[in-house]
C-alpha cells in the first residue's frame, strides 16, 4: 500500500465523516474558537471570523445530513455532496482553529513571535491535504487527477511566475534573517518600520502614520537600508556654514558642545565635528551626533539645529548668507549693533534693573552698556554649571532661569529668576568656581558682563568695590536661607565677612 492510499484510509476514519461526529466536531470547535477569539488583543479579535463561517456552514451541512438520513435520502447524489461539502468545511475549520491556537494564543502567553508567513504557509498545505482527502473519500482518483494535471500546473507556474518570485523572497527573507518586523529601513526614497512580512509582500509604517506595501521580490532584488540592525544605535550627520573668520576649532567646541546637550543625543558616543568644504560664503563643518529612537531623529535633528543657533548667536559665530558679498574691513557685525541706540538703551535698562549697579551714574551704566554681550539660551540649556570656571555674569532680560545646587547626587531647585535678575556674580567678582547651576527654564535673552569691562569701571572709582561686596554678602546670606546645607561651598560663601569678600574682590581685580 502506497503513502497516498494510507493517507486516503486516515481520512476515511476520521471524526469528520459520519454526520454525528461531523456536527458534534463542528459545534466543540466552534465553541472553542469563540473562547480563543475572546482571549485575543482587542485589535485582533476579527481573527477566526472566516474560520468561524467555515464552522457553522459545515455544522448546518451535518445537520441537513442527518435531516436526510432520518428520510431515507442520504444514498441520494445531493447526500453525497452534502457529506464531501460538510466534511471539508468542519475539517478546515477544525484546522484553522488549531493553527490560530499555535500561532497567536501560545505565542502570546509565551511572549515568543512566529512568522506570519509559516502559519500562512501551514494553512496553504491544510487545504491541499484536506481538499485531496475529501476528494479521495468521494472516490475521485486523486492520482490520476493530479498526474493529468501536469501541463495545467506548468500553465499556472508561467501565469503566477511573479506570485511565486515573491513567495520563494518571503522565505528566503525569513530564513536569512537580515529583515524582521520593527526594523527600521529605507527602501529606495521610502523610511519606515517593518509592520508585517506576508508570502507576498512586506508592509512598512512610516513616521508620517502611512501604510506602503512592497513585494518581497523587490526587498531581495534592490539595496535596503536597515537601521535596526546590528544595533538601533544610528549616526546623524548635520551640515553648517560658519563665516571664514572664525576659527575651525572655536567653531567645533561650540558645535559639539551644543549637540551634546541636546535631548535624545547618545552621550556615551561623543558628538564630534570638522570642516568639510570650504564653500562660496562660509565654511561648512559637518556635526556628527549618534541617536537610538529612529523614530524620533526628525524631531532630534530639529532640537539640534535649534541649540547650534542658539550657541552659535551666544558665541559670536555668524552664519552667513548663501551669496557672494564684499567685505570691508572694520568691527564685527555684533559690536557695530552693540553702537546703535536702541542696542545701546536696551542694554542701559537692563543694567538699570540690577539692584547690584543702582548706585551707578548714567555714564558708568553706559560705560558698562557697551562692554555687555548678547547672549540668548534655549529652553533646557545651561547658562552656568555649578563648579565650572568663570569671571562674569550674566543679566537676564527675557525668560526664566532656574537656580539649584547640587550635592552628592541630589539636586535642588532654590530659585526661579526673571527679568532685571542676574546670576554668576560672584565669579565676576572674585573669580571663583559657578557656586550654582542654572538652567533655561524658558528661552532667554541675557547679557554677559565679563571681568574685563567690570574692571574698567572699578578703575576708574575704586570706592564701588565697597558698596558691592556689602551688597554681594547680603544677597549669599539670601542663597543661603533657600539652599539650607546643600553644599559645603555655598555654606563657606555666605559665612565669609564682608571685609573679607571686599579683600578677594580687590586682589581680583588688582585695586589698591
């Protein structure tokens, strides 16, 4: 007895043929798949629904079965053809039910993920195997059929050529493993995440929310991009024209140091930068930066080139226009704007908001006015941090900062500034380490009044170095209340005399 004929004797004895059993099969899977549905994720509990219809077409079948038999028809042509028709209905349903069990509910519980397209490809060999089998039962010649059916095959293999080019791709890209949904690819223009990967095609989400379908002989027939593997982390790479007459290495520090401080830019693998052309009307640096949220490296990439005009402006650094201009030679665009007027008053009033300079004459504000130095931050950006160097301070205009200290770890938010507020006073003034860090809450526009400018004022009436250390001690007494025992530095600075303050800020500043 051959392997074909075996397999004809198995289903011949199966719990599908007779009309009893055939209904009874039909109503338990039924049941059963009713109980899998409900225990699938809400978003697919449309799954089984053609499984479900399968079921109850083959039990209503059964049932006019029996219906027949009670009346003596069932030897009847039209009993025959509701026997073979009941049959494979229940015998697929009943299959179904059991592959949905083995590849959505079990995995789910195991928290393991099978291929779509193995469970695709088991349903495919279930229906040529229970097709064959009913056929068989109803006495067709199954051999024979299948042996005439050689030129109708080689008909179809031409017809479905590309269907199966797609196919056999679908298997190979599981089997070589180089693709797997969650990636994160480009194909050709197109950038997505890999959805699904079906025996015919492969269905990406891209970031904009759209669904795009591409077969699976492309994804093996052209070059993709896969930036989830060997690991999700990616670099970026960021051009930026800065005018020739900044230094490369100024530009560089500023640039990397910018990257690095923006959200969502790995800090383990260092953002770094250089020259890359010397264009028409700057020179282009490239900023390389790593990320790990592909999803997110439009957004990543927008927050950057934020903080580099943000970092660029605050240092001075000018980025040009793309044209060809002629350059006379005098001031620098930013200390011609520091002359006009209007720059100028704006500065006067910050200065007049200060409660460190209202002893100041109009002339001495104005002689400061003219050494202050915009500087705008970004929300989130640091303006100072606690133990860095610094001889100067900064005034701020616009925004909000947050003052806090640092201590083994902890830190704590002491104060909210505002407008006509100043921090890093003390730095200017004895030039000692940041006491505090202070943070952007909003975005900032603030002065910078450095150690050189300040000196020249204390130059010229040296009596000031009085009134300022008097008042630099009350304002440390006032940190001190706010900030409790944070750090053994802040507690030594507003315990220091005043006499001894105004000593540090003298020998800073050289006064006799």
């Amino acid at each position: 007895m051959n392997l074909w004929q075996r397999l004809l004797d198995l289903t011949k004895a199966g719990p599908f043929t007779g009309p009893g059993m055939s209904l009874l099969t039909a109503l338990g899977t039924l049941s059963v798949l009713i109980f899998l549905r409900r225990r699938l994720p809400r978003e697919n509990r449309d799954h089984g629904s053609v499984l479900q219809i399968f079921l109850v077409i083959g039990a209503s079948l059964a049932l006019l079965r029996l219906g027949l038999l009670a009346l003596g028809g069932g030897h009847l042509a039209f009993g025959r053809v509701m026997a073979v028709l009941s049959t494979f209905f229940v015998a697929m349903g009943a299959v179904g039910t059991l592959v949905m069990a083995m590849f959505e509910i079990l995995p789910a519980r195991a928290n393991v993920h099978f291929p779509l397209l193995l469970r695709d490809l088991i349903l495919v060999l279930a229906f040529v195997v229970v097709l064959f089998g009913v056929l068989g039962q109803s006495g067709v010649d199954v051999t024979s059929m299948v042996t005439t059916s050689a030129v109708l095959t080689a008909i179809l293999g031409l017809a479905l050529q590309s269907t199966l080019t797609n196919l056999l791709a679908g298997i190979l890209l599981h089997m070589d493993r180089s693709l797997g949904v969650g990636d994160w690819v480009q194909f050709g223009t197109r950038k997505g995440r890999i959805a699904e990967i079906h025996w015919r095609s492969t269905v990406l989400r891209t970031t904009d929310g759209d669904t795009v379908i591409i077969p699976n002989g492309q994804l093996t027939a052209q070059e993709v991009h896969n930036y989830s593997r060997p690991s999700p982390n990616h670099r970026v790479w960021l051009k930026i024209g800065l005018h020739y007459r900044h230094p490369p290495n100024q530009v560089r520090k500023v640039l990397v140091e910018a990257a690095r401080e923006t959200p969502g830019v790995l800090t383990f693998r260092e953002p770094d930068c250089f020259p890359v052309e010397f264009g028409d009307s700057s020179i282009v640096y490239a900023l390389r930066y790593w990320i790990d949220q592909f999803d997110q490296a439009s957004e990543i990439e927008g927050e950057v080139r934020t903080r580099l005009w943000y970092a660029a402006e605050r240092a001075g650094l000018e980025i040009p226009f793309p044209i060809h201009t002629v350059i006379m030679q005098g001031a620098p665009a930013a200390e011609a704007e520091q002359r006009t007027p209007q720059e100028l008053a704006a500065r006067v009033s910050a200065l007049q908001q200060v409660d460190l300079f209202a002893t100041l004459e109009s002339a001495e504000r104005e002689l400061l006015a003219r050494g202050l130095r915009h500087r705008p931050f970004a929300a989130g950006e640091a303006m100072i941090r606690q133990g860095t160097p610094g001889d100067s301070m900064f005034i701020i205009a616009r925004g909000e900062v947050d003052v806090s200290l640092t201590q083994a770890g902890m830190n704590k938010v002491i104060a909210r500034l505002g407008p006509g507020d100043f921090v890093g006073e003390m730095s200017l003034m004895t030039g000692e380490p940041r006491a505090a860090t202070c943070l952007a809450a909003t975005d900032v526009m603030s002065f910078e009044l450095d150690h050189a400018t300040f000196q020249q004022l204390l130059t010229t009436r040296p009596a000031l170095a009085d009134q300022m250390s008097s008042l630099l001690a009350a304002r440390q007494s006032h940190i001190e209340k706010k900030g409790g025992e944070m750090t053994a530095q802040a507690a030594a600075q507003t315990a220091e005399h005043e006499s001894h303050l105004l000593q540090r800020i003298r020998s800073f500043f050289e006064l006799k």
